[in-house]
C-alpha cells in the first residue's frame, strides 16, 4: 500500500478518550493523547440535559458555554490501496479529497474542521449541532461511505455543486 503525506485536522471533536487509529474507508485518522487533551480546550455550546431521579422526579442541569481556541485534534493520510493510485504532487484530486474530509467532518460534527492551510486567525466562535452522536467514530468501522464514489457520482467537490444548481 501507498500512502499520501499526512495532514494535521483542526478543530474536529472526535470523542475520543484515549488514542486511537481509525480508518475511513481511504483515510487513517490517527488521535494522540495530545490531540485528546487539546479537545478540552474547544470552544463549547451550551447545554442543558434533562433526566430523572430514581423517585421520579424531572432533573435539569445546565453546563454554561466555554470559549476555547482551535487547535489540531487529529492527523490523517490518504491510503492507496491500489499501484497505479499515487500521491504525486500538485495532483487536484489529493488536494481535494483533503478539503472534501474536511467538509464531510464538519457536516457531522457541527464544528467546522480545518486543515492548517485555511487557518487565518479569523475563525467564528460558534459551533452548530452535530447530526452525529458523540461515539460515531467509534463504532462507524467498515460502514463508513466510499468517499472516491462520491466523488464518481459528482457530489464532491462544491464547486460542481455550483455548476448544477445554475451559478457559474
């Protein structure tokens, strides 16, 4: 197998506890306990949970909004599982695909995940919901789509989406 170099991901709230390698279809994601622990230190929503006593009665708690930093939670690199596929440099589909995870990523997390490139010191304090629970890149394993489909069926990258819906 061949691999492409590795990209450092920003801001993605993996919920991971301890380190771990997970793969994503073509993507190894590697979490280090340094990538755990500056998760901490994410800016946070917040929250109000609602459960019961064991005598019935309704329990409210409430964790107040944290400001935090963004800062780099994970690394990835592209897997090759075939010869002829190679990261050569300046290809558009590695560089792509690398925009595309990040997207992916933000989609379901609800944080917008970067990679070090788009880092301008600008970045928003607000985070949206995430439309994943918080063990979703624990438990995803093989089920995870096939991100070069995507790209085959035209759902990748945005700039076609532009094209079909009738802006240029």
């Amino acid at each position: 197998m061949k691999y492409s170099r590795t990209f450092s991901l920003y801001n993605f709230d993996h919920g991971f506890d301890k380190p771990a390698t997970i793969r994503l279809n073509p993507f190894e994601i590697k979490i280090s306990q340094t990538n755990i622990n500056a998760t901490t230190k994410l800016s946070r929503r917040a929250t109000t949970n609602f459960t019961w006593s064991p005598q019935g009665k309704p329990i409210v708690s409430k964790t107040p909004a944290k400001v935090g930093r963004i800062l780099k939670t994970a690394t990835f690199r592209r897997i090759y599982s075939k010869p002829g596929d190679i990261d050569v440099p300046g290809n558009p589909l590695v560089s792509d695909e690398v925009g595309d995870l990040c997207l992916l990523l933000s989609f379901l997390t609800g944080r917008r995940v970067f990679q070090k490139a788009e880092l301008s010191g600008l970045e928003g304090g607000y985070d949206g919901e995430s439309v994943v629970g918080r063990n979703y890149f624990l438990t995803i394993g093989p089920n995870w789509p096939d991100v070069s489909l995507l790209h085959r069926e035209g759902m990748f990258p945005v700039r076609h989406v532009s094209r079909v819906m009738g802006d240029s």
